[in-house]
C-alpha cells in the first residue's frame, strides 16, 4: 500500500478540509448581516409609542421583582430609574436613585442627577416627550 492511501494521512487530510471549511465559516458568518433587511428602529415606522412605553413598563416591572429579592443590586436600581425616566415617572424614579446615591457617594452625577429630579418634582415640572 502507497504512503499516501494510509489511515493517517487521510484523516490529515479530512482534518486539514474540515478545519478550512470551519474557518471559511466563521470568516463569512458575519458578513451574512449585511444582507439581512434591517429592522426597524425603536420609535419608526411600524412600532408605535403606547407599544414602546408598555415594553418599558414592563421591564421597570421586572426590575422591581428583582429588587424584592435584592434591594441593593446596582444593576436593577440603575435599569429602574432609566426605565422611569423614560416613562417620565420623576417621583418615582426618586427612591432608587437615591439607593443608588447611597451605595455610590463618590459618583457627583448621581447625586446632580437626583437634586435635578427633586428639583423639577418640586416645581411640578416633568420635561416634555420625546418626538
């Protein structure tokens, strides 16, 4: 039998196909995007606003259910007070950003973010919508 029909040189070469195949794989996977329709974006055509505030509300309801179970997680207080923010929920974005002004007292744009809030709270002011 010739040195080339061996078992060992065809895995090698099996093994050598293969792996070039997988690299030309991963090499094209991301360019398939490129070809892919995009989607629309948050607030365009085709997704309107009550659908976009219902969405935040919800995620505002599970970051809740996240801080029941841990009233400290920074992660969860900084996603509710983005949420409420954007739901234009001042009052309520009072509370955990003052949990976080607690947890972080070094971070000053936290605290000039929560004095702002009260600020406009107190005056009866909320910014207006976003077109």
């Amino acid at each position: 039998m010739s040195p080339s029909g061996s078992p060992k040189n065809l895995f090698q070469k099996i093994f050598v196909i293969a792996s070039g195949v997988a690299f030309l794989g991963m090499m094209l996977f991301p360019m398939l995007s490129i070809f892919q329709t995009p989607s629309p974006a948050p607030g365009q055509a085709g997704e309107s606003a009550p659908t976009d505030k219902a969405k935040i509300a919800e995620i505002a309801k599970g970051y809740e259910k996240v801080l029941e179970r841990e009233p400290d997680n920074p992660t969860a207080l900084q996603g509710l007070v983005e949420a409420r923010l954007q739901l234009q929920d001042l009052p309520g974005s009072i509370a955990p950003l003052e949990k976080l002004v607690k947890l972080y007292p070094e971070e000053t744009r936290l605290k000039q973010l929560l004095d702002a809030i009260k600020k406009q709270v107190n005056q009866g002011q909320t910014p207006s919508p976003k077109p």
